[in-house]
C-alpha cells in the first residue's frame, strides 16, 4: 500500500460494478481513497447527490480506508484541498483512453503535483457505463450483474413505470396458441 491520499471522481449516476471494482482494487493500493462524486448544476441527473452519497457509502462500508464525498467545479482544487496526491481513473476502451488522457494533461498543467493512474476494469465489466445502465432501465431492461444489487434495487424503484410498461409490453408480445379441440369418434 502506498503512503498518501488518491481522489476516485465520477458522477457515479448511477455507481455500477465496473466502478465498485475500481473503488475496491483501488482501496488496496492506497493508503486512503476518497471517492468524489461530482456536483454539477447543468446536468440531470436520474439519482439525486444524496442518493448517490447514500448508496456508494452502503457499498464500500466495508473497506475502512474508502471515504465518499462531494465536489463541485475543478477537480484539481478539490484534490488539493483534501491534500490527495493521485486521481484514479478507469479506462475500459481506446475512447476512455484518449478522453482521459486530455483530462490527465490538463489536470497536470493546472497541478503539477497531483498524479494519474489509470486502471482497467475487471473484463466482465469492460463494457458496463452508468448511461449504459441508465438507458437500459429507463426502457425496463435488466440490469443485474451491471450493478450491485441495492443500486438494481433503488433503478427499480425509481423507474416503477418503465419496469411495469416493459412487463405489460411482454406479456402483449406472448401470443397464445389457441387449444384444439379433440374430434369425437
């Protein structure tokens, strides 16, 4: 384990099982790993700040050394403020990488201090993105095993109707088969 304070920023809306692994691998490696999820005014997003801080915290209650907070604006002022020495990001494809590259360069030109490690998912994650997951049960997709069980949870309560609309869209599509009558001899 390494000396010293690593940030994990993300808007985590919702946290899906590509970030818990992440957070998990991540907290093994550092000595302290505040996950931050960002505040950000322009966008809408489908779980409120609370409910996020909520649900990260109930899934890394476990490991001691992770902290969840929240920031607003820049992140490298952020990290400085909590005095981390390192921003862990994950990189799933070729277009994570070069988006994350662009952050990486800027956030070491407006800190030269504060450190990037990229980390890949595990494989069986290597695919799974929150707007992903967000698109897929916003229509009544499933979305177990893409997400930890209480976030599968909390998808289905807040999108009751998508799931009862998709069940109802199902059993239309099932066409019965009409019986035959049997012959009398």
């Amino acid at each position: 384990m390494n000396k010293g304070i690593a940030i994990y920023p993300g808007s985590f809306d919702p946290p899906t099982n590509g970030h818990l692994d992440l957070i998990q691998r991540g907290s093994k490696i550092f000595e302290e790993l505040v996950v931050a999820i960002l505040r950000n005014t322009e966008k809408s997003p489908m779980f409120s700040l609370a409910e996020r801080l909520e649900m990260l915290r109930e899934l890394t209650a476990d490991l001691k050394n992770v902290r969840i907070d929240t920031f607003g604006g820049l992140m490298v002022e952020y990290a400085k403020s909590i005095d981390a020495m390192c921003v862990l990001r994950g990189i799933r494809a070729i277009s994570d990488y070069e988006y994350e590259l662009q952050m990486a360069l800027m956030n070491r030109k407006l800190e030269p201090t504060l450190e990037t490690v990229f980390m890949m998912p595990a494989d069986k994650y290597s695919y799974v993105s929150s707007r992903l997951v967000r698109e897929v049960a916003q229509v009544g997709g499933p979305v177990k095993g893409l997400v930890p069980d209480v976030v599968d949870q909390k998808l289905r309560e807040k999108l009751d109707p998508a799931y009862k609309l998709h069940m109802q869209t199902e059993k239309k599509n099932v066409t019965e088969v009409p019986k035959r009558r049997k012959r009398k001899a």
